[in-house]
C-alpha cells in the first residue's frame, strides 16, 4: 500500500477548489442545480413525512369491528380473540362489551337528554352488540383480514370502512411514487450537470494535464482534483439547501401554528430535530455521492491517463 | 541507456512513421537526432516516453524493456527522462518558481525537498532572479530555461528535448544549446531532435540522421553532412 503525501493531499483538495474557480460559470450552475435537487428533496421529505405522520394518525383511528353470533358465550369470544391477536397485520384488538357499547352509544346519542336514556337501564338495546374493535398496522391489509375474520365460526358481521383505508393506502403510495420519480429526474439532472462542468474542467486544463503524465503524474494524482471538483460541488449543493429549508420549516411551523390554530388539533408538525436527524445525512450522502458519481463517470469517458 | 532494437512504427494511413529502426545512445552521451518535419522524430519521442507502442521491434531504457512496463508503472518509467519541447510548454498562470515546483509536486516529492531544489535549478538556468516572473513577462530563451528547469528538478537520467531552439533567435538558440551541453557535462545524457544543420554542425556531437523513418546515418557532423 502506499501512502499519500499530506501536502498532496491538500494540494489536490488546493486544485479542485481552483478548478470551481477557474470554471465559476459551471460551477455555479451545477452547484444551483445540486441545490434545488437537494432543496425539493428535503421539502419532498418534509411534506412527506409530515404527510405520513397525519395518515399515520388517522390509520391509527381506521377499524374493522367483528360482531358475533347471537348466544354466543364469552369463552367463544376470547377464542376468537385470541386467533385475531395472532395475525401479523393486526396492531391491537380491543374488546367493546354490549353495556360499553351502550354507554358510548348513549353519550353520542342522548347527549344533553339524559333522562331519555334511563328508560333502556334494564334492556340494553344493543345487547347483541358486544365487538372486537380490531387496529391495522397498515391499511392496505384491511380486505384479506375482513376475508378471514368473515370465515371464523361465531362471527355474524364484519364491519369496515374501505373507502378510507383503500383512499388512505393510495394516497400514500402516490405520494412515495412521485416523489421517488421526481428525486431521481433531478438526480439525474444534477449528474449530467457535474459531469458538463467537469469535462470543461478537462478542456480548460488540456495542457497542464497533458504536461503533468509528461512528467511522470500518476492517474490518481491527475485525477484527484476533478474528484475534489465535484465532491465540493455535491457539498456545497446539499449544505445551501439544508440551511435554506431549516430556516423555512421553522418559519413555517410557526406561521401555521399563529395563524391556523383551529387546524392544530390535526395538523402537528414532525419536530425539526427529527426532520433533520434524517434530512441532513441523506442530503450530505446524496450530494456527495452525486458529486463523486459525476465527477468519476466523466473522467472514465473523458480523461485516459 | 536509450537502445532501439528494429523498432517499427506503423499508423493506421499505412506509411511507416518508422522503418526498422535500431539505435544504441550510452550513459552520458549528447545526441542529436536529426530529420526533416514527417521524417519520423516525433514519433521516435513519443515511443522513447511510451506515449506510442511500437508496431515491431523492442526498446530498452536504462535497461527497462518498454513493452513489460504496464499502464501503472509509466508515471514512474517518465520520472526518469525529462523533456523540453519547442513550444515551452509552461503554465502560463503561474509564475517561474510554481512552473519549476509543479515538476516536483507531480511527483508528489516532499514539500521541504522543493523549496531546496527549485531554487538551486532556477540558478543552474540562471533565472533565480525572476523566480516571480510568469511566462509571459519572460523572452523565449528565458521561457525554455524554464521548460528546462522543470525538466531537470525530479533529476532525470535523460533529457530529451524536441526543437528545444526552434521558436528562438540565434542568441537565445546557442545559450539554449551551452546550457544543455552543461546539463550533459554534468552526467544527464541528453537526446536533442532538431532539423537546425548549424546548431548541429557547430555542436560537433553525435548525430544520428532520419529521412523517411529511417535511419541514414549515424556520427559526427562531418560524417553524414553527405547525407
């Protein structure tokens, strides 16, 4: 193995900067491409995960509700029970007895008439109505778990809101859909833009490179530079957008929270330090991975050392 | 040190570029190469830094034979023959000293070594004065000491310099020429292609004479100034 010279290392590091430089142009047009690829990433990933987080929440609120067959005796229920709380998809099961299902019944139903309920103390209406209420992890399950439930033995109705879980589950699908198809255009974007900017970068310095194999440069050495072009490119693109939607989240946060209190019950912002505990490695990861991709795919085409 | 044996070189046009060309140059020789322009020099250069590969034939460099030395072992192959060519060849955004370091930096020698050598090369071309000056700000004989100093900083057994007074008045062309007879006094062998007949003639050193990718004569001046 050998070593690499310290003062090598940062006269390359010294070259790529001057590369920026020399070819400033370029540079910043790829560096302004880096930055809105990055800056739509993170804002695709803000609204993303906020959005997720709120069909979270209202999945978390979406059950299928089992009712079972008349004269049927407690021990059957906690059979059943026990055979739903094994399915993978299945998040929680809570047991809803005919009297709780009164209760809750009479609370939304005689609410500030009271005295209209009492006459029903000793002839629960909804005696037949004691349920499993059963919770998801993931929506999209609902229709194979409504299948099984309707074939165990003692189960009369299933109940289910499809409408909203199969809206939820295509809402987020579309969401994931277009937002990897749009991150990979602009990935691509940004590649060719590097890539343009470091085969000028090659024109520019034809002789000197030309003049360097002369002497006796090795391929590493040549190429080092252009590397150090395009990683900074990748730096400087993801760190301008970062700094951009930090000051944008928080702006945002706040004017939604002042101005929009009504809408607070349901609209709760992930926490910035969440959002970019994830944000800010995937954008530094990306846009230097970018940047090297670039960089090192136009060399292989444009620079045989 | 420098030994072609029925090197050939044939580009895709058909024409060989070089014909069965065997040479030997020793240790500490200083050697014209002289030719008419498409006489086959630059081609013979760019097999002697294995820019080319020849199409037959076999050289040998400092006893290396050049067809076993693999893409990764050419940079430190070149380290070893330094080149000067017609048109300079300099950086021409950085001044003397940083086109003489750039030699050394190329070869990723030590910091500290640099800024002991430039300048003692910068005096051995006589040009330690205008070490700030940029290429531009400096007369051609000037430029091509320059080109010189860079090639000799990494110490080189061999120079090899192309036309190196062919951009260059009378004055500049024989301070060019001293010069390079000092280098090889020194112990640098030094391998000059020109088609100047009275550098050549007055040098009265070995010549080794090209027409038509072949090699026509081979000695002193007197020798093949029949040719």
């Amino acid at each position: 193995m050998t070593s690499v010279r310290f003062s090598t290392i940062t006269y390359n590091i010294g070259q790529g900067f001057k590369n920026i430089w020399r070819n400033k142009l370029f540079s910043l047009a790829s560096i302004a491409t880096m930055t809105a690829c990055i800056f739509l990433l993170g804002l695709f990933y803000s609204i993303g995960a906020n959005f997720s987080e709120m069909v979270h929440t209202a999945e978390e609120g979406v059950a299928v509700t089992v009712f079972f067959d008349a004269g049927i005796t407690q021990e059957q229920i906690d059979n059943i029970g026990n055979e739903i709380k094994k399915r993978g998809e299945v998040r929680d099961v809570k047991f809803v007895s005919a009297e709780e299902a009164w209760d809750s019944f009479k609370v939304e139903y005689f609410k500030g008439r009271e005295e209209l309920a009492e006459g029903f103390v000793n002839d629960n209406p909804l005696a037949n109505q004691a349920n499993y209420e059963i919770y998801l992890n993931d929506v999209s399950m609902q229709s194979s778990l409504v299948t099984y439930l309707e074939s165990l033995d003692g189960v009369r109705q299933v109940n289910q809101s499809e409408v909203v879980a199969e809206t939820l589950s295509d809402v987020n699908k579309l969401i994931s859909l277009i937002f990897v198809s749009f991150i990979i255009i602009l990935i691509a974007i940004a590649i060719f833009l590097i890539s343009n900017t470091i085969t000028t970068g090659i024109a520019v310095r034809k002789e000197e490179i030309a003049i360097m194999k002369l002497i006796g440069a090795k391929d590493s050495f040549v190429r080092a530079p252009f590397i150090v072009e395009g990683i900074a490119i990748g730096l400087i693109g993801s760190i301008i957008p970062l700094v951009i939607l930090l000051f944008m989240y928080k702006s945002v946060m706040v004017y939604v929270t002042e101005k929009f209190i009504f809408l607070t019950n349901f609209l709760t912002f992930i926490p910035v330090h969440e959002i970019f505990e994830v944000l800010v490695p995937l954008a530094l990861i990306l846009g230097i991975g970018i940047g090297y991709i670039g960089s090192r795919m136009t060399l292989k085409k444009h620079l045989k050392v | 040190m420098i030994k072609l044996e029925h090197v050939s070189k044939l580009y895709q046009e058909g024409v060989p570029a070089l014909d069965d060309v065997s040479i030997n140059i020793e240790k500490g020789e200083f050697v014209f190469i002289m030719g008419k322009s498409g006489s086959g020099k630059s081609t013979l250069i760019k097999l002697l830094l294995k820019e080319l590969t020849p199409t037959e034939g076999e050289i040998y460099i400092s006893g290396k034979k050049l067809s076993k030395i693999n893409h990764k072992a050419i940079p430190n192959f070149r380290r070893n023959i330094g080149v000067v060519f017609q048109n300079f060849r300099l950086l021409q955004d950085r001044n003397v000293y940083e086109n003489v370091a750039f030699a050394m930096k190329v070869v990723e020698a030590p910091t500290r070594e640099i800024k002991k050598r430039v300048p003692l090369m910068l005096s051995l071309v006589n040009l330690a004065a205008k070490y700030k000056s940029l290429p531009r700000q400096l007369s051609g004989g000037e430029q091509q000491r320059v080109a010189i100093a860079r090639a000799l900083v990494n110490e080189p057994e061999i120079l090899l310099a192309d036309e190196p007074t062919g951009n260059l008045d009378d004055t500049n062309a024989w301070e060019i020429m001293r010069l390079l007879e000092e280098i090889n006094e020194r112990g640098t062998t030094v391998v000059v292609v020109t088609h100047n007949a009275e550098i050549v003639r007055k040098m009265n050193k070995r010549v080794i004479y090209i027409k038509r990718g072949q090699v026509v004569g081979d000695g002193k001046w007197g020798d093949i100034s029949e040719i």
